[in-house]
C-alpha cells in the first residue's frame, strides 16, 4: 500500500513540476514609456487651454472653394479609400479573434461501411459473436451517424482575449491613421489651393508690369526718336521687357501643375480649379490659440495611433508568454449512431463522448522563445516610437507657433516696403521725363518693384502655409 503511493505522489508531482517549469520560462520584460510632456509651449502663456483643434475645418476654412474640393477630396481620394479597405480588413480580424475564445459547435452526419477480414482479429471476433439472437453481423457492417460536435480551449491565462483585445487595438491604431491621413490631405489641399491663389496673384503682378514696361518702351523709343534718347536706353528697356514677358511662361507652367496636383488628391482627371484669388493678399489669418501640450494626447491622430499601438504591442506580448504555459482542452460530441438506419434514432443508439486535456511545452521551445522575443522587441520598438510621435508633436507646434508669428510680421513689412516703391515708381518716371533721372534708374526701380510685389505674394503664401500647419499639428480636421 505504501508503494502505491509513493507512486500517486509521483504522478501527482511530474505534471505540477512540468506546469512550474513552463510556467517559469519567460519574464515580464515589458519596457516603460516616458510619456512626459512639457505644461507650455515656449512663449506662450502657461495653462492656456484653447485651442483650435476642435473647430471643424468648414469653420477654419472659410472658402466655398476650397470646402468643396475638400469634400469631394474625402469622397473620391484613392488612398484614402484604400486606407478604409486595410481598416474593413483589420475589423474582420478582429471578429475572427473574438471567435476563437468562444467555444466550436459543429453539426453533422456521415455514413460508411466495414468489412473486416476473417482472418483478422476484429473478423474473428464477429463471426463468433451475434448481433442479435441468431442474427450475425452483416456484411459489410453500416455505419450511419448524425450529431453534433464541440470543442473549446479554456482561456485561462487570458492569452485568446489578449489576441482579441490586441487586434482591437490595431483596428483602433488603423482608425487614427485613417484620421491622420484625412488631416495630412486636408492640409495638402488646402496648401494647394493657396499655392494656386499666389500663382494667380503672381502672374497678375507680372502682367501688369508687361503693361507698364510697354508703355515706358513706347515712351523711350518716342524720345529716341526725338533725339532725347539712345538706342542703349531702348535696347535696356526693351530686354526688360522680354525678362519680364518670360516670367509668365514658369508661372502658366506652375498654375497648371498644381491644379493637376489638386484635381489628383481629390480623384478626378484634370480641370479648371474655381477659386476667388482677388482675395488672397487680404485674407485675414486671425490668432492661434495653441492651447497646452496634453491636448496633442486627445487631439493629434498620430499620437493616439502610437498610443494604441503600444497597447497593443504590451498584449502581444503576454499572449506570446501565455505560450510557455500549459492550455486546457476540452471536446464533447452526442448524436446517433448505428449499423442501420432504422437503428438510428433508437435510445441505444445515443452516443456520447467527453474529455480534456492540459498540454504545456516541455522540451524545444525555441519557436515559442522565438515569438516571445520578438514580441518583446516589437513592445521596446512600439515604446520608442510613441515617444518618438510625441517629441515630433510637440516640436511640430512649436515650430508652426513660431513659424506663424515671424510671417506675419514679415507681410506686414513686406507691405510697407511694395507701398514706397510703387510711389518711388512715380517719381523715377517723373524725374527721367524732366531729364533729372536716366533711364538705369528707372529700369532698377521697375525691377524693384515687381520683385518685391512677387515676394509680398510669397511671403503671404508661407503665412497661410503656417495657418493650415499650425492647425494640422495641433490635430485639427480629422472630426
């Protein structure tokens, strides 16, 4: 009696040591984030918490134009359209997750015959025995069968729900990248649109100096012509001109590529893009209220993208060291089964079946080591890269702050500046006409003017790029 056990103690040790020891093969190597944030921007003021996020870009944006082609950009857009594939694609995953938690019920029915050998044991063995009194076995034997099967994997170290709670969070991730990439095609319009404005503008300027430059070539060749001028003089004015005449091809050339840029993002073949681009140099850009860096926690896409994607790589990898441990197994099956089916469906013929199992891995893990390790420095990488998102963020904003602000000032003295040259214009051509000035003087002057009337545009032009930036980097126009 002894004896017996001290071998039920035996059988009672080998498999809790076998569960131990899988049990003990993996660490928690999860690594930490610093998700730390500083509680201002630099120069602006501390705990101011408005902010232009959450206004909706209709609002931000108030140009029936450019609300349009964003509208039809959102609808049409091909890569966007992709991106809602890859995210229906990510959904279906996640219901296949949420399935294979759930116990597998299977209904079916089958049929089949056997026909032993008689001289084989099982042969032997129903020739001498009888199916029912004076009633051999037939030949062949009937199988006939209809029931229902289930089987269910005991989630006891939470490793099926991980996978499921962990494909959702990558659905989650795919839904901000969605997002993010509707605010970076927002802004891309949106930039566009006012590149194309600047073009219109900047090919306005340029002809109207044509205009000008025409009408100084008239003068000076009527003054040549009247020896109160040289040929030198005609031949300066009349290259000048020309020079100015060739910048219209560069800008046409431009106009045409981006509205072509435009009509791609908003996925249709080429066409006149409408705009209202008299308004360009007087379009307002009010004053951006930042507000704290913790918004770009809620606001920006990209942040809760890396953020779902961490918490995501933290579940994977407890569902790869969930593989060291031993799993529970459990089937069951009922129906009917019987050699004829007139038998079928008689009492005797229920059949029933029940068991379980508990398997852990005992010896060559290094596939499961394998996964585990490079669960665990996807998790690493998954840390690094969240912080990484949020170093950008906050150095976006700053950036666009400080952008914004330095625009605004220089179109405000870039304004100053095309308003004393357009009156030094007058008095060039005065002076030149009472013979007080000659003709260099004016030539540089002209040149002058439309260069820095071509700057003034571009300088406007960078000043809205800051205000589509500075709204892309605070997280404003994915809602």
């Amino acid at each position: 009696m002894k004896k017996y056990k001290i071998v039920y103690k035996i059988g009672f040790l080998i498999p809790f040591g076998f569960i131990l020891f899988s049990c003990n093969s993996s660490k928690n190597a999860l690594k930490e984030v610093n998700n730390y944030l500083p509680e201002s921007y630099v120069g602006q003021d501390e705990g101011d918490t408005m902010h232009v996020a959450e206004i909706s870009w209709k609002t931000y944006f108030d140009d029936a134009h450019l609300i349009a082609l964003i509208d039809t950009a959102l609808e049409n857009n091909q890569e966007l359209n992709i991106v809602l594939q890859e995210i229906e694609m990510s959904r279906s995953e996640v219901m296949e997750k949420k399935g294979e938690y759930l116990p597998s019920v299977n209904v079916g029915a089958g049929v089949g015959a056997d026909k032993t050998g008689r001289y084989t044991r099982n042969g032997a063995v129903e020739h001498n025995l009888e199916i029912a009194p004076d009633k051999e076995f037939p030949e062949p034997l009937g199988d006939f069968v209809i029931g229902a099967t289930a089987s269910w994997e005991v989630d006891i170290w939470r490793k099926l729900r991980n996978a499921r709670d962990a494909a959702e969070l990558r659905y989650m991730a795919q839904q901000e990248g969605k997002n993010f990439l509707v605010t970076s095609l927002i802004a891309e319009i949106a930039k566009s649109y006012y590149e194309l404005m600047a073009l219109d503008n900047q090919l306005e300027i340029i002809n109207n100096n044509v205009l000008i430059q025409t009408e100084a070539l008239k003068k000076v060749r009527l003054q040549k012509d009247n020896a109160r001028a040289t040929q030198l003089a005609v031949n300066r004015f009349e290259a000048q001109l020309l020079k100015t005449t060739n910048l219209q091809y560069n800008i046409r050339q431009r106009i045409m590529t981006t509205e072509n840029r435009i009509n791609f993002l908003i996925g249709r073949y080429p066409e006149k893009i409408s705009r209202n681009s008299s308004s360009f140099l007087t379009s307002e850009v009010d004053s951006i209220r930042a507000g704290i860096p913790s918004q770009l926690l809620l606001n920006r896409p990209d942040v809760r993208q890396a953020e779902h994607q961490l918490e995501a790589a933290n579940l994977e990898v407890k569902v790869a060291r969930a593989d060291f441990y031993p799993s529970l197994g459990i089937s069951s099956g009922i129906g009917f089964q019987a050699f004829n089916p007139s038998f079928l469906f008689s009492p005797e013929s229920i059949a029933l079946n029940l068991a379980g199992d508990l398997i852990a891995p005992l010896v060559n893990k290094k596939a499961i080591r394998a996964r585990y390790n490079m669960a665990s420095a996807s998790q690493i990488q998954a840390v690094y890269s969240y912080e990484q998102t949020l170093l950008l963020a906050y150095t976006d904003v700053l950036n666009e702050l400080n952008r914004l602000e330095n625009f605004s000032k220089s179109v405000e003295m870039k304004s100053k500046e095309v308003g004393i040259l357009n009156n030094s214009i007058q008095i060039a051509n005065s002076l030149y006409q009472n013979a007080r000035a000659d003709y260099v003087e004016v030539l540089l002057t002209q040149e002058e003017v439309l260069n820095a009337k071509i700057e003034l545009v571009e300088v406007k032009l960078d000043q809205l790029f800051s205000k589509v930036d500075i709204y892309r980097a605070l997280g404003g126009g994915w809602r």
